[in-house]
C-alpha cells in the first residue's frame, strides 16, 4: 500500500510549509491526484487519518482532487478528456494525441489560519 508512503509525504510537505509561517495553524491540505498517478484515493484518505491520528495534526484535513486523463490533439490543437480509452479526437478525429493531464500527484495548496 504505498498510499501510506504518498500520506506521510504529503503530511512531511505540510511541516515544511508550516515552518515558513509560526504560529499558523493548518486546516486543510488539498491533493491533486491524477487517475493515471496509480493511486487509490481511499487508501490514500485511510492512510492519511491514521498518520495524524492521536498527533497536534488531528484536525488537518485532507482535500483529494481526482483529475481525468486528457489528451492534446496534435492536429487540431484540441484538449479533451479520455473517456473509455478513446484517445482518438473527438473534434477532427485524429489519432495523433498525447497525455496532457491525468498522471499528476501533487500539493495544490494548504489552508492555514493565520495567529
């Protein structure tokens, strides 16, 4: 189950920030993960309540953000969402597209509370 490793990373990124700004109080961490990242967005939520369970950062919340695969046609510039493995483009119906969104696994931001 690495969604435990991803949780205390992201956990571990959250202490970083916070170093940068004293006495603030985080309230909640927002994730971005793609469902290409190969992550399970459950395990990733179970994994990360219990990292912080019975610590100061109990009331952190975690805000995951599921993105979809999209692909950029390289004809006819277009970007669409990749639905039921179709990479073809809906637009101009060339095969000639490739993965723009969908593989990320990020912090987008933190919500602090300012002392």
């Amino acid at each position: 189950m690495h969604e435990l490793g991803i949780a205390n990373s992201v956990l571990t990124a959250v202490r970083t920030e916070m170093r940068r700004h004293p006495g603030a109080i985080p309230l909640k961490v927002g994730v971005r993960v793609g469902e290409l990242a190969g992550v399970n967005p459950d395990a990733l939520e179970f994994s990360f309540l219990s990292i912080i369970s019975g610590t100061p950062w109990e009331r952190l919340k975690l805000d995951i953000q599921t993105k979809t695969r999209e692909h950029r046609c390289s004809s006819c510039r277009a970007t669409f969402p990749v639905i039921d493995y179709r990479v073809a483009c809906p637009l101009c119906g060339s095969s000639q597209t490739e993965c723009v969104s969908g593989d990320e696994l990020e912090v987008a931001y933190l919500e602090l509370e300012e002392s």
